[in-house]
C-alpha cells in the first residue's frame, strides 16, 4: 500500500481503490493503519485533496 501511494501520490481512497482493485472499507482501514504510524499524510482540501508519504527527518 506504502509503494502505491509512493507511486500515486495525491490519490483519495476512492482512486486508490481502483488501483489497488480493492474495497473502498479496506483502503480506509490501511490507510488508518498507515496514518497511525505516521508514514503518510492528507495534503489538500477534502473533496480534491490526497495522500502522500511523509518524507523521512533524519
């Protein structure tokens, strides 16, 4: 899910769930999952906004 996001960054659930060819529940319950551990984040306004992976601070 991690390198699809990487790969389609700004995709909402609805978008990434036709990449993936899975459920829009599942999609959410990753994304959740991955928003948790902080590994990505919502960028943009709610209707046309998307998810990107946060860059590492080392």
């Amino acid at each position: 899910m991690l390198e699809t996001i990487n790969k389609n960054p700004h995709k909402n659930t609805n978008e990434l769930a036709a990449i993936l060819n899975k459920p829009n529940k599942t999609i959410e319950r990753w994304i959740s999952k991955l928003k948790k551990e902080g590994k990505i984040e919502f960028t943009g306004s709610k209707k046309t906004g998307g998810y990107v992976v946060k860059k590492k601070s080392n």
